[in-house]
C-alpha cells in the first residue's frame, strides 16, 4: 500500500508540474511578448500561436513515449517526458528578449515551446494508462481522477507565484526580467521530481508489457477516432474556459492582470475540488456513465456560457459563465482519463490513448484560444464551431456507454476484457 501510494504521489507531482508549465506560458504572456516581440499590437496573436504551436507536437511526442511506455514500461516513458520538459523550461528562461537578438527571441521561444508540447504529450500518455491500471475497486479515490486536478494543481502554484511576482516586481520589472523567475521554478521542480521517479518508482508492476496487441487494426483505428471524437469537447472549453481567462479578459474586458490572476487562481481552486469529488464518486458509478451525464451537460450550458463569455460581456458575466463551465468540466475532466484507456489492452494503451488524445488538444485546445481572439469581432462563428465539438463528443460518449453496458461497463475494470480477433 505504501508503494501505491507513492507511485500515485509521484504521478500526480509529475501532473502537477505539467500543469505548472503550461498555464505559466498563458499567464505570463501580456510580459513576454512584450519582451520578446516588442509589439504590443500584434504581441498578444504571435504568443498565442506560439502556444498553439507547442501543441503541434504533442501527438509526436505522446506517439514517441506512448510506444516507449508500452515496451520499456510507464516509468522510463515518464521520465524521459520530465527530463525533456526540463530543458525545454530552462530554454525558455534564458531565451534573449528581442533587444538583443530581434530575430532570435521569437524563434527560440516557439523552439522551446515546441519541444515542451512534445514532453507533455508523451507524459499524458503515460499517465492516462499508468492511472488507469492502478485502479483498484472499492478504492476511496480513481487515480485517474488526479490527472486533472493535480494539472489544475499545477495551475494554482503557477498563478501564485505569477501573483506574487507582480506585487513585488510591478510591471516593469516582470516585462523585463521578471517572468523568467516562474520559469525556474518550474524547471527546478522538474528535475526534483525526475530524480525521485528515477528511483525505481512503478519498477514492478508496471514494468514491462510482453504481450502483443491483440486488437486488429481496424478496431484500433475506431477506437482512436472515438478518443478524438471524446476529447474534442473537453479540450476546448477546458482551454478557453479555465486555461485561457487570463490573457481574453486582460485584452477584451479592461481588467488588470493581478486581478484575472487572483480570479482565476480562484476558480481553478474550485476545479480541483470538483474533479476529486467526483473521482470519489466513481468509487460506486460507472465511470463511463458519468462521462455520458457530464458530456450531455456541456452540451447544455454551452450556448448559455458562450453568450455570457463573448469579447462584449461584463466582468460579472464573464465570471459567472466560466464558474458555470467549471462545475460540467470538472466531471468530464475527472472521467475523460479512464474512458479512454479503456477502450486499449495494457500492450498497446500508452499509445493507443495517447496519440488520438494529443491530437485532439493539438487541433483543438491548442488553437482555441488563439481562434476566439481571431474571431472576436464574429464571435457567433466560434460559437457555432464550440457547440459543434461538445456535441460530438456528447453523441460520441452516448455510443460508447452503450457499447461499456453491452460487455458489461469494462471502463469500470482495471483491465479491459480482451476482444477477439
């Protein structure tokens, strides 16, 4: 049981500082591109395509780690991923602002950002399978439900240490040097956590799969296209609505960066609790089911959300839409992990989840917010293409809890019965 624990305390910590490194880029993007482009007219679109960019790489990376993972075993793949984030985080801190290498600064930033889209797609890989075949029934809390509150975990330090650094810098501090301090601590708590997963964390068993796949290819094929399909929904409104506050509400409501940072450290706060309460209700549900209800509610509240976050709401509107978001994707983060490593054997699970979700959030989370400031002034076209993807991962997850109550709910098993060829 100790062991358990500790592979899920370190699991989670990997999560944890994933989270820290991605929302650290949103977070700190009114001051780098300031730096780093030195144009605040069209600084606010080149660093949000330089966050979408970051994603582009994710399905490498996850198909790269996924297939390490599956043959080498979880805790090699996961920290390979750390070991790489590491670097890409200190490139990131020492990239030379655009006084001294104009033509530099940009580039090497969507470098670094590119290599640290790659790391997290292979850790979410990892970490999606690793979670989900360390479940046990009756067990007071999923530890697939970890995976996004400890990223929204993540998140919370990232803005805090945002938070203080803006008190204590003031502006003009943090647009020159100040916004590599996060920086750094992301990458220190990096190394940290690589060097204590190193120490044979998971060396049993989840150590090496011998087993060959033994889906036909064209099964693996669907069921990819179903996690695409599950996944579409969810990482949008998580990117616009929870990961993305920050930069939309400093550009389009005339609020100062200290108080969305304050806000927003708030709601994610809110998020984390959510998605563990919810992780110990799967204790006694069917975790397929629950992502059914969750995917139909997002559906729902979309219009209503989408109406009250448009670029011409009130602060008060955009708050109270983004707090209603929260409470529905709070249940399809908790649940997305495990429906999705369900559907794959243990031989094949690193990437067959792995891959179709990275691309997913590459073609979807990672443009979201760079597409809503785009469409801004028409911004009933981008509700249109967000109600879209919510409902096709609703329709999808309909379709897949009907196939779990046929065999018999496998979501709800450590290790899904293995189909016949």
């Amino acid at each position: 049981m100790g062991q358990d624990r500790r592979r899920i305390a370190v699991i989670a910590a990997g999560m944890a500082v994933e989270g820290y490194d991605w929302v650290t880029f949103l977070a700190l993007l009114p001051y780098m591109t300031r730096a780093l482009v030195n144009d605040d007219g069209s600084g606010l679109t080149v660093g949000f395509a330089i966050f979408a960019a970051g994603f582009v790489s994710r399905p490498f990376g996850a198909l790269a780690l996924g297939r390490l993972a599956d043959r080498r075993g979880r805790t090699p793949a996961f920290v390979t991923s750390l070991w790489i984030g590491v670097g890409a985080t200190t490139g990131m801190a020492i990239t030379p602002d655009v006084d001294g290498a104009a033509w530099a600064a940009p580039s090497l930033l969507l470098i670094f950002r590119v290599v640290l889209g790659a790391a997290h797609g292979g850790q979410a890989a990892v970490v999606n399978a690793q979670t989900y075949e360390m479940h046990r029934p009756g067990s007071r809390l999923d530890p697939s439900a970890l995976i996004y509150a400890m990223a929204a975990c993540g998140k919370v330090a990232s803005l805090t240490v945002t938070l203080a650094l803006i008190a204590g810098l003031g502006r003009a501090e943090m647009t020159g040097w100040g916004w590599r301090i996060p920086y750094v601590v992301g990458a220190v708590a990096g190394v940290a956590l690589a060097l204590a997963a190193a120490r044979g964390v998971d060396r049993d068993r989840s150590s090496r799969v011998d087993t060959a796949p033994i889906l036909r290819r064209s099964v693996v094929l669907t069921r990819m296209a179903a996690v695409v399909a599950l996944t579409l929904g969810t990482t949008l409104t998580y990117n616009i609505w929870i990961a993305g506050t920050v930069p939309y509400a400093v550009a389009h409501l005339g609020v100062s960066e200290s108080t969305m940072v304050s806000t927003s450290l708030a709601q994610t706060l809110c998020f984390a609790a959510l998605v563990v309460c919810v992780g110990r209700s799967m204790r006694h549900r069917s975790r397929t089911r629950l992502h059914v209800v969750f995917a139909l509610a997002n559906v729902a509240v979309c219009p209503a959300v989408l109406f009250l976050t448009r670029p011409t709401t009130t602060l008060v509107s955009y708050l109270v839409g983004t707090t209603l978001a929260t409470v529905v994707l709070a249940g399809l983060c908790a649940t997305l992990p495990a429906v999705i490593s369900a559907l794959f054997p243990r031989a094949i699970r690193g990437a067959g989840n792995g891959l179709p979700y990275a691309v997913a959030v590459a073609l979807v989370g990672g443009t979201a917010p760079g597409l809503r400031e785009a469409l801004s002034a028409d911004y009933a076209v981008f509700a249109l293409y967000a109600a879209t993807a919510c409902l096709i991962t609703a329709v999808t997850a309909i379709m897949i809890g009907r196939r779990s109550k046929r065999a018999h709910d496998p979501a709800t098993h450590p290790v899904p019965a293995p189909a016949t060829r």
